[in-house]
C-alpha cells in the first residue's frame, strides 16, 4: 500500500502548539471565507489570526519555521 503524505497546515500547527485553541481557527475560517466569498483580498489565516488579536508575529514565526517556510 503507498503512504501518502499529509503536509500539516498552517492552523494545525498553531493548535498543536497551543497558541490557538481550535475555536479560534475555526472562527478565522469562516472570516477568511466571508471574505473570500465576498470577493475581498485574500488573506492568509495567520494574517486572519493575527489581526483578530489571537496569534503574535513571534508565534507566526515559530510555526512557519515547523513548516520550513521561514
């Protein structure tokens, strides 16, 4: 059977991390298709997290960083 890779995304790990608690994604979700739908400029859901007032820059980094994205 082939193993197929799951990349963790940018929310999961901001839970497993605990700098967010899954109330808060989910709520970040739902802003971030609002405004999706809506036809607004993206944004990604650490900008979302952030500017809510949930996540800090800091912890935005430590999470790109366990991506490898920083």
């Amino acid at each position: 059977m082939a193993h197929e890779k799951f990349d963790k995304r940018f929310g999961m790990v901001a839970v497993e991390k605990q700098f967010i608690t899954s109330e808060q994604l989910f709520n970040a979700i739902k802003i971030q298709i609002n405004e999706d739908v809506a036809g607004d400029k993206h944004r990604l859901i650490g900008e979302v997290l952030m500017d809510e007032g949930y996540i800090t820059q800091i912890q935005i980094d430590e999470v790109l960083n366990v991506l490898g994205l920083l």
